[in-house]
C-alpha cells in the first residue's frame, strides 16, 4: 500500500523503537518523533491515532486540533499525562500497558527499599571513597524492626506486598476502597496509616485525584524513624515538604524514582545524604519494556483491525456501554 494511504499515528517521542515502530512501521504512518509540532501542524487532519509515553501530554486540546483521532495508545500503566476523561467524552478509546510489568516494578521497589533502609549506595560511596581502611561504616537502621503502609493495593501494590511477605515485614495499606480478597488492614485515613507503621510505599496512580497526597501532615505522622518510598508519580508527593523533611530529619529517609518535574531533580534533593535516587527506572529492562511495546503494538493493531483494544483504561471500556 502506498505509504500516503496508511492510517497516521502520532508519536509524542520515541515510543520503544526495537519493537513498536519496528512492527507499526508497515501498515502506519508514523509521523511526530522528528518533531512533535510541526507533525500536528502538517498531519493533524490526518491522525488517528497517538503513541505516547507521557513526555508530552495528551490534552483535551491536542485531541481538539486532531478531528480524526479514534485511539491513544499510552506505553506505561500509569496515564496520568492523557486525559482520559476528555478522550471518553470524544468518543477516542485509550489504552496502557498493564500487568506485564507488575514483577519488574515490584522487584526494582524491594531494590529501592532495602537501598533506603540499608544505605547500600552510601556504603559504596563509602568504600569507592577509601574511607573503610580508617573506620568500618557506621551501624543503621534495619528492615527487621519495620513495619510498611502501602498506598495503593492494586496490580503492582499486590506484587510488592508479595514480596514483603517473604521478608516477614508486616503489612498494611491505603486505598479509597478495600482491595478485594486483601487480608491486610485497610486504612480509609492515610494519616491514620502514616501514624501506625514507619515505612510508606507509594504505588497508585497520579493526576488530579492523588496531587500532593503525601504532604507536610503526612510525613508529621510518619515521624522522626519514617522511611518514604515512591515509585508511583512525583505529582503524589508534596516535594518541598519532603525536601524540607529530610533536610530537618523529621523523616529518616527516602527511596524515589519518580520526580516532580522530571527529568529535572532538585538540587536540594541531589545534596541530601539521606535520599536514594534513580531515574525512573522501574519498568526499564529490556525484558519487560519489550513487553509494554508489544502490547502497545497489540492495542493499535487490534483497534484498527476492527478487534477492539486489549487493555483499555477505566474511562474507555471496551465493548463500549
Ligand atoms: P492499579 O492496579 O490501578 O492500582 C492502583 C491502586 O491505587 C489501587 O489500590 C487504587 O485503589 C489506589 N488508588 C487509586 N487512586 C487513589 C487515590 N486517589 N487515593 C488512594 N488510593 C488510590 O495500578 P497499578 O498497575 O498497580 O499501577 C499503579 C501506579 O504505579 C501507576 O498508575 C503508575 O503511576 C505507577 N507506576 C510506576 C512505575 C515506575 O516505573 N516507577 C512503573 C509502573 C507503574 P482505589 O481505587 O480503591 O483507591
Ligand atoms: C514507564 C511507568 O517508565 O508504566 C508506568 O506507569 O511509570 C513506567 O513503566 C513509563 O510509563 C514509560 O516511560
């Protein structure tokens, strides 16, 4: 087919290029990874669909200058840069990339937790330093003794608490509504939870609903002992308060991959000895991230084949009500 009579799909960036483009390259127009405005202004009227994986947002405004539009496929779970209540409403189905990233995610946080509570990248920076040839590195504090409140008991939240079943630390959690067939402790009260285990673990979704859900309140009840984790969105923590918390040590420590601004990292935080930070790193291997492009493929394929998505998100099911 000649390539002008393929349907166009907007990339907003690269989107895993080895297996996504690699596969939607022959029966799509790709258009948009050289750049991103001048792709809108050119194909705009053409596009029906967006490859996206959240470095530029997918607004009701974007959707309202692409009049043809019927799907954005979002690489990642979390889509909190697509509006998805504006797509709903547009008639445009979105999907993400659930589940076959739920062990990665889960490992990589056990990894950042034992980071946090353990200071393993302060006690190599410690001995790379040549520091232990005058003194052995000071005694810290321990995972035995904790206790972890997770803030999200979904997919990926499941997966954690697996894990830390294993470890033997108790568990508790935070979600609007009880997970169902979770026999931890549900907490309604997120301060409530702060104030009764030492450790949180955030793993829910981002926007609107959860920002600056972790503020100054929270880290208070969390306390002097408290060890924050993140790995669900930047936007959910207050990130001044929590820079302010760990300059003050009203909280011992914190473990993030994810950032308010990112790629940007505060300076302030950068300094701090008592942060572990990593770049969003998550999902990213090459096992499982070949795994979201796949279902990314599966989704697009699927949709323009007239077989529906795989994975659309809650605000676009699929058979349509
Ligand atoms: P999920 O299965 O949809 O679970 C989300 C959990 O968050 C549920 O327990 C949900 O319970 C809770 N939740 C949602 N909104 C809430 C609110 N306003 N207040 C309190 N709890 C709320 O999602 P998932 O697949 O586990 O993924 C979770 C998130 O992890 C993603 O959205 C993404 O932001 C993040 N993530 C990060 C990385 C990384 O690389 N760091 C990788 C993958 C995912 P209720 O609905 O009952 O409240
Ligand atoms: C990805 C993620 O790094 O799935 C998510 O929600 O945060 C990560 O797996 C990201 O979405 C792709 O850039």
């Amino acid at each position: 087919m000649p390539s002008d009579t393929l349907p166009v799909l907007l990339q907003t960036g690269l989107v895993m290029p080895s297996v996504v483009e690699q596969q939607l390259k022959e029966r799509f127009r790709l258009v948009g990874a050289e750049g991103f405005e001048a792709a809108v202004a050119e194909h705009g009227g053409e596009v029906r669909g967006i490859l996206t994986r959240g470095a530029q947002p997918v607004n009701d405004a974007l959707m309202a200058r692409l009049p043809r539009l019927e799907i954005v496929a979002n690489f990642g779970v979390g889509y909190d840069t697509v509006d998805a209540a504006a797509a709903s409403r547009r008639g445009v189905m979105v999907t993400n990339t659930p589940d076959v990233l739920n062990e990665e995610v889960a490992d990589l946080t056990l990894g950042l937790l034992l980071a946090t509570v353990r200071e393993i990248p302060q006690a190599e920076r410690f001995l790379r330093a040549g520091k232990w040839t005058s003194s052995a590195y000071p005694l810290g504090t321990s995972l035995r003794t904790r206790s972890v409140g997770l803030v999200g008991m979904g997919r990926i939240g499941q997966a954690i608490a697996r894990r830390l079943e294993a470890f033997g630390v108790p568990i508790a959690y935070h979600s609007r509504n009880p997970a169902p067939g979770i026999a931890y402790r549900h907490y309604p009260d997120l301060i409530a939870l702060a104030r009764d285990v030492d450790t949180l673990i955030l793993i829910l979704p981002g926007g609107p609903s959860t920002r600056g859900l972790v503020g100054r309140d929270v880290l208070a009840a969390l306390g002097p002992d408290g060890i924050l984790i993140n790995v669900a969105r930047g936007s959910v923590v207050d990130e001044p308060a929590l820079v302010e918390a760990l300059q003050n040590r009203t909280i011992r420590a914190a473990g993030l991959d994810v950032f308010a601004h990112e790629p940007e990292v505060p300076q302030a935080l950068l300094a701090l000895d008592n942060a572990v930070l990593l770049p969003h790193v998550g999902s990213s291997t090459h096992h499982t991230r070949g795994a979201m492009g796949q279902l990314v493929v599966d989704n697009v394929v699927g949709w323009f084949a007239g077989k529906g998505p795989l994975t659309p998100v809650a605000e676009t099911p699929w058979p349509r009500p």
